[in-house]
C-alpha cells in the first residue's frame, strides 16, 4: 500500500484532554516516527507536532479523531512524495 509522510499539527486548549489524546497516539503509534511537543504557558496552550508515514485513510484518520477532541485544532500538511519513490531518492 502506498504511504505518504505527514506532519499533524496540533495546538491544545486546554489539558483536560491529554489522557485522551495520547490514547489515539498511542493506537497509531506503528504510523508515528516523530512527536515534539511544547508548552506556551504565556497563551496557556501546548503545541505538539506529530510526523507519520502511513497510508492516506490513515493519516485522515488519526488528524479527524485528534481534531474531534474538544479544544484540540488540528492541521496535516502531507508531502509530495509517495513510498513508490524511496528507493528513487
């Protein structure tokens, strides 16, 4: 199956959801190869970016059930560049 590398932004309101969030995580951990995540107690919200390598569906998936989450905005930037072209580059 084709997969496409992602980056989902993620900017938390309020943590009350974190417990939540970091159980969706943690099911599309196989699909995550990078988590940063960073607090901005001056605005009072904590910022996280996630980068994934896995199919489309599954990229929409994990950023529609993680924008879902109450006070959670969400954004996915996805790459150009497909698993048919690795071994290319």
């Amino acid at each position: 199956m084709e997969t496409r590398i992602a980056q989902i932004g993620i900017i938390i309101e309020n943590r009350d959801v974190t417990d939540k969030l970091n159980a969706i995580l943690h099911t599309y951990g196989d699909f995550i190869i990078g988590r940063m995540g960073l607090p901005y107690p001056k605005r009072h919200v904590w910022v996280i970016s996630i980068i994934v390598d896995a199919p489309m569906d599954v990229i929409s998936a994990l950023s529609g059930k993680l924008g879902m989450l109450p006070n959670v905005n969400t954004k996915t930037i996805y790459s150009k560049v497909s698993e048919k072209y690795k071994d290319e580059v």
